[in-house]
C-alpha cells in the first residue's frame, strides 16, 4: 500500500514549482474537479432517473412543489 501524502507536504512541493509549473498545476487540478463535480451530477441524475422509472416520484408543478417545501 502506498503512503499518502500529506496536504502539507503536497503544498510544500508546490511551492518549490516554478510559477508557470503552480499555474499549470492548478489548472489542472482545477479540470479534475470539474470532471469529478460533472461525474457526480451524471450519477444524480441517473439515480432519480431510475427512481423516477421505478415509481419512487411523480411529477409535480411548481406550486405544488413549493406547497410541500413550506408546509
């Protein structure tokens, strides 16, 4: 098993890059969160997808929606 690195030690290497190196880094790592926010909202979506085709929810209008958030 490999050890992890740790936060600090992560940003102790970063700031020993080169500025352009830390911006690229960034850039980067920035992509990769993007990619993994965008894989998370895929998986949402197929799960009410598949709640919805089981019957677990039907459709409701705006006001009925907002009916049952307030009461």
């Amino acid at each position: 098993m490999q050890n992890a690195t740790s936060f600090a030690e992560v940003l102790d290497a970063a700031g020993q890059l080169t500025l352009p190196e830390q911006e690229e880094l960034v850039d980067i790592l920035h992509r990769r969160m993007v990619d993994q926010r965008r894989a998370e909202i895929v998986e949402e979506v197929q799960d009410a997808e598949r709640e919805f085709a089981s019957g677990g929810c039907r459709p409701v209008s705006p006001s009925e929606l907002m009916k049952e958030i307030l009461s």
